[in-house]
C-alpha cells in the first residue's frame, strides 16, 4: 500500500504521518508510531491491555525471521471489517495509540545507565589486542 492509501484508510481518525520503514511505512499519530505496514498488510500496536481485543477478533501478530528464527512483533494485524468501517478502524486506532503511548511512556521511565568512560592506555590496548 503506498503513502496516500494509508492517509486515505486512516482518514476516519486522524490526520496521520507516514514514513518509509524497514521496507514498509509506520504510521504516526501524536509522534507515536500506532501502526506498520509491511507487504500490502497494516499491522496495529499492542501491548497486554490491547491484546485480548485482537485475539478475540481473530487477529493474529506480525512476525518475522531475524537470525534465522521467529521473532514476533508487538504488532497484530489490521482486521478485514476495518478497512471499511471507519467507526471500527477508529476504535482499534485509538487502542494501538494508547498501546504506544504506554510503550513510550515506560520506555522513559526506564533509568538510563551510561556505562563510565574507560580511560584508553597502551597497557589496556595491548591486553584487549592479546586477547581478541
């Protein structure tokens, strides 16, 4: 799907941003990236509050192969009956928003831990040369 298709669907609820993604678009409201679109597909985020409403429509998570193995995305796709119902995509568009907000917000509630700088010598440069 390209840039104007996604502001096209996602009229209904906001006036949203687009960006290229990892192949695909994510998809901004409020500065927060609510939804991903990856092969033509429009995923939504989520998070343990969202959740059981996806699994309960029949959704199922975004995921992919990274290092050879499954790794499954906070993203669960859009469902069929919202690409037509606006006051449906509406309602899922408000709960991938409030899934990142949350994200988000407990991402900066996280204390940042800087490691100290390590002051370089020849002494250390050559012990970290005799081991690699």
């Amino acid at each position: 799907m390209n840039t104007s298709g996604l502001k096209d669907l996602f009229e209904p609820f906001d006036d949203v941003v687009i960006k290229r993604m990892f192949g695909g678009h994510g998809i901004y409201s409020e500065g927060l990236c609510f939804a991903l679109e990856v092969g033509d597909e429009v995923y939504l985020k989520s998070d343990p509050e969202v959740e059981p409403v996806y699994v309960k429509a029949g959704s199922a998570p975004f995921v992919y192969t990274g290092h050879g193995r499954p790794v499954t995305m906070s993203f669960w796709k859009l469902m069929p009956e919202a690409y037509d119902d606006s006051e449906e995509l509406k309602r899922l568009s408000y709960l991938a928003v409030a899934a990142a907000r949350r994200a988000a917000e407990a991402k900066a509630a996280k204390p940042r831990v800087i490691p100290p700088k390590v002051k370089s010598t020849k002494k250390t440069v050559r012990a970290r040369t005799q081991r690699a």
